[in-house]
C-alpha cells in the first residue's frame, strides 16, 4: 500500500487552502438526528439537531471540517474543478495531517466533526481504503467520538464501504445528475449503477444493524446518521419535477435521510456546460429545497406539486402556495376543527405551528390575534383560514385575487414587468418611477392636479 | 395582593412558588417580582433562596411535566427579563391546577403567562443554540508568574488549574494545557453551556467566562476527584465567591440522578467574580494556538463559494454581536 505524494512540500496551510478549496461545493449537515452523549473519556459527541460553528461570507454554514484527502483525480468529470484534464494545484493529506486539524480544531470549537472526500487516486478501491485508514486512525488512535460524514467512492470494494460505515455517523454517494443521460454527458466516468450500488449496500447495511442492535445493545453502529446524496441544479437540462421525482423515489426506495441540491457553479470553461450569466441558480435551488421539506415534513407527493405539464416551480410563488392556489377546492381550512394534516397544507402554518395549533385548541377556541402569537405567518395564511367560521378580513378566494396580494408587495416591479399585471393601474406603476409616493401627491391625483 | 421579592436565581424563585403554596394563597392575589418596584396596597415579602425548598419545587416539576418541560422553565428563568418570576409562577400553577400530563405544560399557549414562559425559554434555547456553536476557545499558557499577576484574586483558580495540569503532564506524555473562552450572551447560558461541553471534553480543563455577568465555568480535566473535593469546598478568595455548583449541574441535565443513582457527579463548578477581576486579562496564547487560529480562518475564507457570495445571509445566520468573541472575524486575522 503506497502512500499519497502529492504536493509533498506544502505547508499545512497550503493544502489546507488547496484541499478546503476543492471540498466547497459538497453540501453536508451536521443534523443527522442523532445523539450520542460523550463517553467519559474521548473527545467529543453528538446532537441531534446539529450545531452550526460559523457562516461564511455565502452564507451557508461552517459545522464541519470540509476537505479532501486529496484532489488528485483520475476521472475527467465535466463540472468538477479538479478533474484531471484542470491544470490546478495539487495536494495531499496524510492521515495524521488530518487527525491532528479535525482534533485542534474541534477542540477549539470550531467545529462539529470532520467532512471527508477525495478525488480518485489510482481507483476507487485505493482511495476508499486511504479514506477509511484515517478514519480508523481518527477514531481509535486520537480518540475522536464526534461527528464524522464521509463519501462512500462507487466502484469501491464493498467490504472497505462496511468498515469504513463503522467507523463514521453519516456516509453519502453523490448522485451528482438526476439522470443517466445527464450523468453520461457530463461524467463519462461515473455510471449510475455504480453509484446507487454501494447507496442500496449502505441501506441494507443500516438495516441489517437495526436488527443486530435490538438483539445486542452494545453492537457497533452502522452509519447511525443515516446516509445522504447530492445533485447538481442546472449543469443539465432536466426539469424540477424530474429532479423531485427522482428525490422522491431516493427517499422512498433509499430511505436517504436528505437530498442536498446544489446550484451549479461554473468553474470550468467547456462547451458541454451551460452558460449562466445570472449567476447559480439560487432560486431554483432555494425553491427545490422548499419542495423537499414539503416532501418529508408536510405529506405531499411529487407529483402533487409539478407534473409533466408543469415541469417547472413558479418563480413568484414558494411550491406550497403554489399548490394552495390551484388547489382552492381545499380551502378555506376552519382553523378549530381542521386535522393536522390539512393544517400543515396551509400556506402560512409550518410543522411547529400546527402542532401547537392542535395543542392549543384542546382548551377552547382559537382566534386570528391569538394564531399570530402561536406564530402562524398571517401574511401568507389569511386567505386560506377561517376561525370560528369568519375570515380575518372580506377575502375572495379567487386564484387570481390571492396570487395578486401573495406576491404585489414582494416584487412589484419584476411583477409588472412581465407584462402579467392583475392590478387596477394607478399613475405611479411605471417601471421607471422608483420614488416613494408621498400622501400629498395621491391627495393630487385624486383630485386630479397632477 | 401579595409581592413576593426574588433575587435574579432560580432558585429564589422556586423557593417563592413553595412558599406561594405554603401559605395558601390564592394565585390571582400572588405576584413574583424581582425589581424594587413599589406597588400600592401589596405586601411585600422578600424571599430568602431556600436549598429544601427548591428541592422539592424541582422534583414536583420534574414529576408533573417531565424533563423537557422542566428545562424550559429552567431556561425561561435564564432570560434577564424582570417579568419572569411572575410568569413561571403562573405557568405552574397553571399546569399543576389543569393537571398537564408529562410534555403538555406548554401546550394552552392561549394563555398570556404561559406564552410569555414559552418564548421566554425558546429565546433563551435559541441562544444557547447559537452560543453552542459560536464559543471558540482559545488554548492558553499556564505560566508561573501569571499567578502573581498584581496579586489576582483568581490565583487559587490558577493554582487548581496548574494542578490539573501537572496531572495531566504525569499521566500522559506531552502537557494537557487550559482552554479559555469569553462569552457575553443576553442571557444565563452558563449553566447550560457547561454540561454541554463537559460532555463533549471530559479530558480537557476550560473556563468559561461571561462577561458580561462575570461569571466563570470552570471544568477540571477528568481523574482527579480527590483534589477538586479539595478545593471546591474553601473558596477563600476575595474577588471570587465559588458557588455549590455540583448541585446546580446537577439539577438540569443529571439531576435524574435522583431517581437514577447511577448517573456520575457533574465536574464543573461556576464561580462569580466581583468587578476588580482582573484574572483572565494577562493570559497568554500557547505557543501553536496562532497557527490553528490562522488555519481555521483561512479556512472560512477558502470554504465560501464566490459566485454564492451573501453577506446579508451570512449576518442573518452569524449576528454581529456574536463576532466580537469569534477567531475567525478578528481584525488583525486575514478576512
């Protein structure tokens, strides 16, 4: 077994850089629902809702020491920055290298556990065995009892993937593209089946140790975090139903804990890539992420928030009033007698405040001012509630009437610039006019001096 | 109307709830308050903290409404609001006169003394949710004459921590050294934040110290009960009074040990310090601290995606109060 010799003379601060660098785009989560109290003696445990150390100037946030082994790689992924056809530095760590970073650095606070990837040296086999050495090291030899995410490599040997499920809280199979054509295009040396191998594998592992715990408390976990994959938003061109259809058979079939989505980032110039001149795809990633806790959280079905024929999220309106809208029939929901499960279909009303709606109630009727401390977004949830058989205000519940005040005073102008308006036109609602409207002008319009 | 007149502590405020009930008096009639503010036809009867007392005020609210529940009125008793007092009485008596089962305290959120305990305490987990993750500490020297600092009223501290140290050196090879954080939250996270990372660092010796309420945490290393049962027991210092803190760690996370006996003795003890502390000001980084301390804000700097760039959010997430305190967003580092 050889070991790593790339960049051999860099400073720690260098392949840190490097290595860090290289790492960013993969999405983790230290909120895996598990719990695991300190053991008396090593360093470190677990929470269950996870903690954020810090936010970076993206904004997103810094819970885990997110870095490669290595960005050596053999595979010539279109999207990747360190495919090997990039000319870019390259760097290495060794397992001790990165013992001592994620000890000093969780022991300082910094941060909630290690993010282990890497590039492919040599094969899949050898970088998984590289991967999972570390990570025993990590474990046994600094004693390290903190959260720990690593990717499981496809291709690798299966037993390597069960050692390493031992000896780390989460694992993840990047399915990089939703589909095998995309993946074909872009990856041309991934294959979907070698990704959703050691995903199946993984899943039949956690399983399998399910059963072995209720037999034998003490039984070493296997994966207890559960596993995760990751997709990439618009580097192909499918749709936000496939995408959605394909997240929701992962957590039906792979019973995934999550599905990361991740906006593509240009990094690499190729013709094969999509151009984007406004940036990533934020929204659309923002809003695929809404439907994805609107999957997991409030029981709705892919199919139920895009079809074939709407392939795509409003850019206006979030999945769920989207769906609140065209599905009117539904409502007005009466807040006192609705079951929990059409309270949580109710724009406004999250998974928190219908559970403390339905707590509530028990002791007598609730009204508006009331639904509003229990935190109930009314902005959003007035057109679709009543209490006590009343609305809040004289509401319509016209699709136009509703998408109209849900979104005129987010984005007026953008509103008004496609060309969709619904409202009365007034003298102010040139694009152009940016002012503030002062109460003495209106008063002139109205009595017609301007 | 009858005023009951708390300190700030938890444990004068429980002492009041029982003494509400002992007396019998009807709850409409009873007020908690913990300012020296008058009130017209009331009768005001200062509180002395009660250890039996608040004893068994615990275990009644712990049988009653679970643990959960127990931690939220405990949280919502951390918030520096001058109202708490009188909303936690009523928030039991609430649950105990509804009789609310195990988990259900806070479910009649209609009422105003239970929401006002209920966002009480949801301000104070959020806090300690964001102080959990934003408390950096720093590896700091334990040099000799930092004990004669200008005659410190912390130099019994120092003495304990160099002992620990010396252990620390004698069991393994190469010296365990202090961790040091500062912390000024809103509220009165000590009491959590110490279990939480007592759990989490068994082996390591870190104080704490809020600032803003000048108070420290201080966790020795694991094995060496003998002389902690030493020195937490004297405490002669002027500046600084040590608290019973064994039983104050006891009575949140541990506590039920109670019932459970097995559970092990919390090892971290809190210590207020009067306003001339000055203790903590001359410490010392260790030698490689600056290197981690380098490395960890290169890396928040390498791990942000450019084209992702979202300064607002970033604010959103991480509010400024909190950077003051933060490695990585000090002026003299490279961000």
């Amino acid at each position: 077994m050889g070991a790593l010799t790339v960049g051999q003379g860099m400073t720690l601060m260098e392949k840190l850089g490097i290595l860090a660098d290289a790492a960013k785009y993969d999405v983790a989560c230290t909120s895996s629902g598990v719990d695991r109290r300190g053991n008396g003696h090593s360093s470190g445990n677990c929470v269950a809702c996870g903690i954020c150390h810090s936010f970076s100037a993206d904004g997103r946030c810094i819970s885990l020491l997110k870095i490669l082994l290595t960005n050596e790689c053999i595979y010539d992924c279109k999207y990747c920055i360190n495919r090997c056809s990039n000319d870019v530095p390259r760097a290495a760590f060794t397992p001790d290298e990165i013992c001592t970073l994620t000890m000093e650095f969780y022991r300082r606070n910094y941060i909630e556990g290690l993010f282990l990837s890497s590039g492919i040296v040599q094969s899949p086999t050898f970088t998984m065995e590289l991967i999972c050495r570390t990570l025993w090291l990590l474990r046994s030899r600094y004693r390290f009892n903190g959260y720990i995410h690593v990717k499981a490599i496809p291709g690798a040997d299966p037993e390597l993937i069960r050692q390493t499920g031992f000896l780390a809280d989460r694992m993840s199979v990047n399915l990089e593209l939703p589909t095998a054509e995309g993946l074909k295009s872009l990856a041309p040396n991934k294959h979907r089946r070698n990704i959703l191998t050691p995903m199946r594998q993984i899943q039949n592992g956690i399983h399998a140790n399910r059963n072995e715990l209720a037999l034998y408390r003490s039984a070493p976990r296997f994966v207890s975090g559960g596993q995760s994959t990751q997709m990439i938003i618009g580097a192909t061109g499918e749709s936000d139903y496939q995408i959605l259809e394909v997240a929701q058979s992962l957590y039906r079939k792979f019973e995934l804990k999550r599905v990361f989505y991740s906006a593509f980032v240009r990094v690499n110039e190729d013709r094969a890539l999509p151009a984007l001149p406004g940036g990533p795809p934020l929204l659309r990633e923002h809003r695929l992420y809404q439907a994805d806790w609107l999957l997991r959280f409030y029981g709705f079905q892919a199919e139920e928030l895009l079809s074939e024929s709407r392939p795509f999220f409003n850019v206006l309106l979030d999945p769920k009033e989207d769906w609140a809208v065209r599905h009117l029939e539904f409502f007005p929901v009466e807040i006192n007698r609705a079951s929990y499960e059409q309270l949580l279909r109710v724009p406004g009303v999250g998974v928190k405040s219908a559970k403390r709606i339905v707590a509530a109630r028990r002791n007598g009727n609730l009204n508006f001012e009331q639904l509003k401390k229990l935190g109930v977004v009314m902005k959003r949830a007035l057109y679709f509630i009543t209490c006590g058989g009343r609305m809040m205000y004289r509401t319509k519940l016209e699709e136009d009437y509703i998408v109209r005040n849900l979104t005129c005073e987010r984005n007026r102008i953008q509103f008004g610039s496609e060309g969709m308006t619904y409202r009365q036109m007034s003298l102010f609602d040139d694009g152009r006019f940016q002012r503030q409207v002062t109460p003495q002008e209106k008063l002139q319009v109205a009595v017609g001096q301007i | 109307m009858t005023v009951y007149q708390c300190e700030d502590s938890m444990e004068s405020v429980f002492t009041a709830v029982y003494r509400a009930y002992e007396e019998k008096r009807p709850p409409e009639e009873v007020s908690l308050s913990m300012t020296d503010e008058p009130m017209l036809f009331a009768e005001f009867i200062p509180v002395e903290p009660d250890r039996e007392r608040t004893r068994k005020v615990v275990s009644t609210l712990w049988r009653n409404f679970g643990e959960d529940d127990y931690l939220k009125i405990c949280m919502a008793l951390a918030a520096p609001d001058p109202e708490k007092g009188q909303a936690v009485y009523r928030t039991i008596v609430h649950g105990l006169r509804d009789k609310c089962r195990q988990g259900h305290l806070f479910d009649d959120l209609k009422d105003d003394y239970v929401r006002k305990t209920f966002e009480l305490a949801r301000g104070v987990l959020r806090e300690y949710d964001h102080q959990r993750g934003f408390l950096r500490f720093k590896e700091v020297e334990l040099i000799q004459d930092c004990r004669n600092v200008a005659e410190d009223p912390g130099g019994e501290l120092w003495g304990e921590f160099s002992l620990c140290a010396d252990a620390g050196a004698s069991r393994e090879a190469g010296a365990r050294s202090v961790l040091y954080a500062r912390i000024g939250p809103k509220n009165h996270l000590l009491t959590f934040l110490m279990p939480h990372f007592a759990d989490r660092f068994p082996g390591e010796n870190f104080i704490i110290y809020d600032e803003s309420r000048k108070i420290i945490g201080i966790h020795p290393a694991e094995g060496r009960e003998e002389e902690k049962g030493e020195t937490s027991g004297t405490g002669k210092g002027e500046g600084i009074r040590k608290e019973q803190c064994e039983r104050k760690g006891g009575s949140f996370r541990g506590s039920s040990g109670d019932a459970a006996g097995e559970q092990k003795p919390m090892t971290w003890y809190l210590a207020s310090c009067g306003d001339g502390f000055t203790a903590l000001d001359g410490l010392r980084s260790s030698g490689r601290e600056l290197a981690y301390q380098e490395l960890f804000t290169y890396f928040c700097l390498k791990i942000a995606i450019r084209e992702r760039r979202n300064l607002e959010l970033q604010r959103n997430m991480l509010p400024l109060r909190f950077r003051e305190y933060m490695t990585e967003f000090q002026k003299n580092m490279k961000q």
